[in-house]
C-alpha cells in the first residue's frame, strides 16, 4: 500500500517571484484589446487659429471588454452604443446625385419648428435643443441667423444643410454626416463648425448654386428647362382639376356617373367638364392626348383623387378658419343637434369670432363640422370638449354658448350650459331670440281649428271646433275675431321682421336688445295710434262675409296688468356706469385673471363717449373707431371684442341641417 503524499508547503519568496512575473505579462499585454476593437478618429478642426487636438474613440464585444480589467463597464457599454449607432448611420448614407443637390437647394432647408415647440430631451441628463441655437452672436453684438442649422425630428440631430450637400471631406464633422446631438457642447461645437475652411466653402458652394439655379444658368440647363417645362405642365393640370372641384362641391353638382372613363356615355359632371376643357383648353388636351397615346400612366382623374382633393380643400380650409379663430381668442360656441336620414343623431358646431386683423372688423359664424352623438344630455358636453381639443382651441376663450330652448342644451342643474359654466364660467348662454320669439307668437289658430273640425274622431272635440269656427259671436267670422286677425296681422309682421333680422350672422346682442326694445316701443305705439284703423279694416272684413260688426253684447271682465318697478327707463348716470363695468369686470373673472379691469373701463368709456364721431353707433362701428387706437383703449377694445362674440339665435347651425340633409340623402 502505497504512503499518502503529503502537501508541499511554497514558500513566500516562490509567490512573490510568481506575482511579480503575472504582473509583468499583464504589463506587456496592455493596449493589445485594441486589435480586437474598432477605432474611430474624430478630426481636428481649427477655431480661432487654434488647433485643436485628435481625439479617439474606442469600442468593441463584451467578450473583449471582459479581457481589460482597466475599463470601466458602464463606459465600454456606452461605446459600443456609440459604434453600433455610428454603424448604422454609415450604412444609412446616401449619395446624393446632382440633380437631388439641386432640387433641396431649390426648396432650401425647409420651415423651422414654430415657436413653443417642445424639442425632445435626451435620457441622461434631460437637455435638449432650443430655438436659441438658430441664432449666431457676432462680436460687435450683431445677432446672425443660422440658416444653415437644420433640426431633424425623425434623428432628433442637427445638421448642417449646406455642408451635407457640399461636403467631400471623408472626415467631416458630426454636423455634415450623422448630425449632433450632445446638447451640452453644443455652442462650442456650432461655433467651430461655422468657423470652419469646409463649412465656409460649403456655404460659399450653396450660394452660387442657389443664385444659378435662381437665374437658371446651371450646367444641365437644357435638362432643367425640361424639368421645369413639365413640372409646369403639372401644376397647370392640377390647378385646373382643383378649380373644377371647387366649382362642382360649389353647386352642389354630382361628380361620378355611371361609368368612369373619357369620352364615354355616363360618365359623370367631373369626367364631362374635364373633356369641354380639352376641347378649348390646350393644357387639358394635351393632358388627355398623353393619357391616351400611352405616354402618361397618370392622369388624376379617377374617383379616388377626387376624393383626395375635396379633403385636401376641407383641410385647408378648416385651418384657414382655425388661424382666425385663434387670431380673435375669443370665440363662442353655437350647437344644435337633429337626426339625420339614417336616424342617427347629428350635432354641428359653429364657431363664432370677430376677426380683427382685416382692414375692417368682421363678426363671423364657422361651420366646422358635424358630430354624431349617441348620448343627448350629458354626453354632449364631452363631445364638445373632445372637439375643441381636437382643433386646438382652448375652452378657457369661449365667451358665448348659444343653443335653442331644449332642457338637454340650456338646463341649468345638469346639461349642457351647467357644465359649461362650470368648467369655464365666462362662456355667457344666451336663449335663442328667435326660438323665444316664435313660442310666443305664432300659433295658427284658425287653421288648427278647421284641421280638428274635419279629422277629428272624437264627437265632442269635433263639436267644440267647428262651434268656434264658425260661431257668430265667437267664432272666425265673429266681428271681434276679424278685429283679432287684423291686429294680429300688423304684430306678426312686426315680430317676423325682428326676427329675421336676429338671425343674422353679425347679429349682436346690444343690437338684438336695440331690436327687442323697438318691438315693444312699436307694440306701444300701436295701442294708441293704430287701434282705429285695425276696426276699420276689421269692419269692411266683416261686411263683406255679412256678418254685423258689432262686438259681444255680454261683457268681459276686465284683467288689469300689474305695473312692475322697473318698467320705467332710467336714464344712465356714471354711477350706474360704474357699477356695470364693476359687474362685468366681475362676470369676466375666472380664478385670479380678469378680461377687463372695471375702473379702467370706465375712464376708458367716460372719454370714449366724448371723441366717438357721431356716425358711428353700432357696435362693430364703434370697434373699427377702437382699432385705430387700441392702445388709447385696451379694456374697451376687448370689451367691444367680447360683446360681438356672444350669439343671439342658432339659425346658422339650423342652416348646417339643410346641407346635412343634402349630403345624406344623395349619398
């Protein structure tokens, strides 16, 4: 049996002189990670006349990283993000071919993001682009525009426009190749970059082409005549198509027919004006001449692009609409709802504005669009605010809500005008004037009788009709009932006109209450001065139907009306003027922020009823006399603006309904 071997103890000087060799090796192995890894070489550029030094970036494989115990693990991490990004930009690059460098030079660098826009912020340390960085600052505190400096939104970078076109350096800097984005350098870096020899050149290579092309004096001017000839071609044939759809959505004239080719029978208004045009018009010839010899596979004729183009109008048209509402700020709010064809409930909207910036001040209703709703009481309120963020409109500058008399629109616990007010109490409901107007004044008596008389089941109700019809003393052909419809008559017209006129789009509510006020002066007046002549028509009425114009010899009693305190007129003093700029400076409030400060109202009005010229006595006269001097009188000025902007009477969302019923009855 073999003996157990026993452990040889090494002794100290043996691990030292092992210690010390492991450390040479690793000595001499410094530095050799860098055959395995990928080294990328940053160039000098020359700001000021200084040079600045090369610097290097090195990356590589985990497994490498592993091997150099010197390396910090979070920095080799953040350098293969560097590579494998830098990677995938080189092979992102393309060349761009002369005839690409001269179409972005034509079209330059593009708009710039408007201010207040929101520039993404990196992940470490949250900085992120400014529009500062569009301008330079030259020494002699003369600022220059950058604009060169172009922001991608897609890379979230910059980039230098014209040294990205122009540059041939295989070592340009980050602003010419894969853009930049350290946000924290970033003044040095532009500084250097537009101080450069190359972006210099660039920029010197960009001008001259720019000033060729303007002049049309490039090398390939033959072939950019060319270009130029058929890109005109082009924009000629799609003005037309553009100009002929507006013209038929005008009219109200279908576009497709049976069929959707040229020169066939039943094909359409579209398709049948396209060929008139070609028959006079020599770019619509030779337009369908291309299409059909086989020259042209495109023509923009087809039912799709006709669609294409209607949205496209829409479009611009809504934000031509937008731009004006927001330019006023302040706006109202103009709603109605009604079931379609379908049976689907339809609400539209109408916005309501002053628009300022003419040469005159204009009030304006805008049809936006039509909603279909499914809850008619509270969900409308939602429906409306889903819409106005929709179209970037702020439900803080609503000033005015108009619907008709619905309890689910104007209830003042739960519907629509509660919620309203509640999330914004400066929107000012105000009942429709005509919806008020007509529940007032126009029921057809006589005809409702005749109508229960002849179709009524009913013995007694068929009775009691026909008795008042036709009864002598009660009756529609009664002395008093012909002196009814005559006074009747005169009134109804009266209301009828008033009401017309409040249905007007620049109606405003100081005019509308001028209306009301004339209505009842002329109710008034009527009492005194027209009675007489009502009896004598009702007279010759009543003759001529042989009935004796005579009233019931049985009297009535006699209901007197209560006088009320305030039936009286008060002329207006500056102490009651006082107080109503005081209240409406308080009606204007929401939170700690006023539209108007009331003291400064009424100095403001105090003179303004001194220097107003005579002429000018409506309230959109007075406002074009406050915009020649908004500065004299800003709280009027806005006051003015306000009071325009709330609505009187919903007839233009009445008026959408019409075109509703158009659209979804022909399609």
């Amino acid at each position: 049996m073999s003996p157990v071997p026993t452990r040889k103890h090494i002794p100290g000087s043996v691990k030292r002189e092992r210690k010390k060799k492991d450390k040479e090796f690793n000595k001499s192995q410094q530095g050799s990670i860098l055959r395995f890894v990928k080294r990328t070489k940053i160039a000098s550029e020359k700001s000021d006349g200084i040079e600045h030094p090369q610097k290097f970036v090195d990356g590589g494989s985990d497994e490498n990283m592993a091997d150099c115990g010197d390396m910090n693990e979070s920095e080799d991490e953040f350098v293969n993000e560097k590579e494998d990004e830098n990677a995938q930009d080189d092979e992102n690059v393309e060349e761009i071919d002369q005839q690409q460098r001269d179409f972005l030079v034509e079209k330059g660098p593009g708009p710039r993001q408007e201010i207040g826009y929101q520039f993404p912020r990196d992940k470490i340390g949250g900085r992120h682009f400014s529009h500062s960085y569009y301008t330079r600052e030259l020494r002699n505190g003369e600022k220059q525009d950058r604009r060169w400096l172009v922001f991608s939104k897609t890379l979230k970078k910059v980039f230098c426009f014209c040294c990205k076109l122009f540059s041939k350096d295989d070592n340009a800097s980050q602003l010419a190749s894969k853009g930049l984005k350290d946000w924290k350098n970033i003044l040095g870096s532009l500084n250097r970059h537009e101080t450069s020899y190359s972006h210099v050149l660039c920029m010197s290579q960009w001008m001259e082409l720019d000033m060729r092309l303007n002049k049309n004096q490039t090398i390939d001017k033959h072939v950019q005549d060319e270009l130029n000839k058929e890109r005109s071609h082009w924009k000629d044939v799609l003005l037309r198509i553009f100009s002929l759809v507006k013209t038929l959505a005008k009219q109200n004239l279908a576009f497709r027919g049976s069929n959707e080719k040229i020169s066939a029978d039943g094909n359409g208004n579209f398709l049948s004006f396209i060929e008139m045009l070609s028959e006079w018009e020599p770019v619509m010839r030779e337009h369908l001449r291309r299409f059909e010899d086989g020259e042209s596979r495109h023509h923009y004729l087809s039912n799709k692009i006709q669609n294409e183009v209607i949205a496209m109008l829409a479009n611009e048209i809504k934000d031509l609409i937008i731009k004006k509402i927001k330019r006023a700020k302040y706006f109202s709010v103009i709603l109605d709802c009604t079931p379609d064809v379908s049976h689907h409930e339809q609400m539209t909207l109408i916005i309501r504005c002053v628009d300022i910036l003419e040469d005159s001040a204009k009030v304006e209703e805008f049809f936006l669009t039509f909603l279909k709703v499914d809850d008619t009481s509270g969900g409308l309120f939602r429906e409306i605010q889903d819409v106005l963020v929709a179209l970037v409109l702020r439900i803080d500058n609503v000033r005015g809500q108009g619907y008709d008399n619905g309890s689910n629109m104007k209830g003042i616990h739960k519907r629509v005008q509660k919620r309203f007010i509640d999330v914004n109490p400066r929107a000012f409901y105000t009942p429709c004037g005509c919806h008020s107007l007509n529940l007032a004044l126009s029921p057809k008596i006589r005809d409702a009788l005749i109508y229960i008389a002849e179709t009524s089941d009913d013995p007694e109700a068929q009775s009691d009709a026909e008795c008042l019809a036709t009864s002598e003393t009660h009756g529609i052909g009664s002395y008093e009932f012909l002196l009814s419809m005559v006074i009747w008559y005169d009134l109804l017209s009266a209301v009828n006109s008033v009401s017309k006129n409040l249905q007007s789009e620049d109606m405003n509510i100081d005019s509308a209450i001028a209306q009301l006020n004339g209505l009842i002066s002329y109710f008034q007046k009527f009492r005194e001065t027209s009675f007489e002549r009502a009896k004598s028509e009702a007279i010759l009425l009543s003759e001529s139907m042989d009935n004796e114009a005579v009233f019931p010899t049985k009297a009535k009693r006699v209901i007197r009306r209560k006088n009320h305190f305030d039936e009286d007129s008060e002329r207006a003093n500056e102490d009651n003027l006082m107080v109503s700029c005081t209240n409406l400076e308080t009606y204007l409030k929401h939170g700690n922020h006023s539209d108007v400060d009331g003291s400064g109202l009424f100095f403001e009005l105090k003179v303004l009823r001194q220097t107003l010229p005579r002429d000018c006595k409506r309230p959109i006269e007075v406002l074009n006399f406050l915009k020649t001097k908004e500065q004299g009188y800003p709280n009027s000025w806005i006051a003015y603006r306000i009071l325009l902007t709330i609505p009187v009477s919903v007839a233009s969302a009445e008026r959408s309904f019409s075109k509703l019923k158009l659209i979804k009855s022909y399609l």
